[in-house]
C-alpha cells in the first residue's frame, strides 16, 4: 500500500513542475524566444503533454525558431490528434489538404478536418465544407466519413 503512496505523490509533483515549463515556455513563445519556448516545450512534448505537442508543431509549420519543416509539424500535429486535440486534428487536415509535409490526399485531409470539426474546432468544418468538399467527389467524401467513424470509434488509435 506504501508503494502507491508513493506514485501519487510523484505524479502530483510532475503536473505542477509540467505547468510551469509549459507555462515558461508559452511566456517565452509570446516574447519572441522561440529558442526558449522550444527548451521548456520539447521535453514536455517527449513525454506526451499534448499543447506541447501542437505548439511545436505550430512553431515547425511556421518556421518559428527551428527550419520550417512541415514533415516535423505533421509529427506533432499527429501525436496531439492522436489524444483528441480537436486544433491539431484540424491542422492535419490542413497538411494532407495541401500536401505539406505529407502527399496531398484530400480523404485523409477531409477525415482529420471532419474529426477536427466533430470535436469543436471551427476551422476544421470551414475546411472542409469551403476547400475540401468541392474538390472531391461523392465517393471520396463517403470514404472520408467512414475512416473518420473509424478513427473516433477507435479512439484515434486507427486513422489510416
């Protein structure tokens, strides 16, 4: 019983100590330290914290203290999706709609759009009711539907 203890004491030391890095790093972001920002956000991002993750993909997307490298923002984007991030959900869409860091396919980037916009984030639908729809035709957007009834059911963890 000790041994428990002891876990849930560690693990409420770690969320603070995340929330302050976290914290620091959106503080330095916001002055422009990109450099700084990156220092307190890519070892959360490592570990999972899932704003650390869509921030660095932001900052990778927009060449914001590292080369722009969409390949990089795709990762990021991806690992935060993958934990329901409804923002990095609508960003994938927007790397698969126009191929940036991974090949154009407007059925993925209609599905992350369409989750995206399923978990709140305004974006997604414009993206994929302005851009994406036109594009595609009906057995695409069918397609797109059914993998992304696919991905939620299985809580992101299959979104091919």
């Amino acid at each position: 019983m000790k041994i428990f203890r002891v876990i849930a004491v560690g693990l409420m030391l770690v969320t603070p100590v995340q929330a302050q890095d976290f914290d620091s790093g959106m503080e330095a972001y916001r002055a422009g330290d990109y450099a700084g920002a990156l220092q307190n956000w890519r070892p959360l991002a490592e570990r999972g914290h899932l704003y650390s993750q869509y921030n660095l993909g932001n900052m990778f997307y927009n060449g914001q203290g590292v080369p722009q490298d969409f390949a990089a923002a795709e990762l990021w984007f991806r690992m935060a999706a993958e934990q329901g991030y409804a923002s990095a959900q609508t960003n994938l869409g927007v790397n698969y709609g126009f191929g940036e860091g991974v090949p154009q396919d407007y059925v993925i980037a209609h599905m992350w759009s369409n989750i995206g916009a399923a978990n709140g984030n305004a974006d997604g639908a414009r993206l994929r009711d302005e851009y994406l729809v036109p594009k595609m035709t009906p057995s695409d957007i069918s397609e797109a539907q059914r993998r992304a009834r696919v991905c939620m059911e299985s809580n992101y963890q299959n979104c091919d």
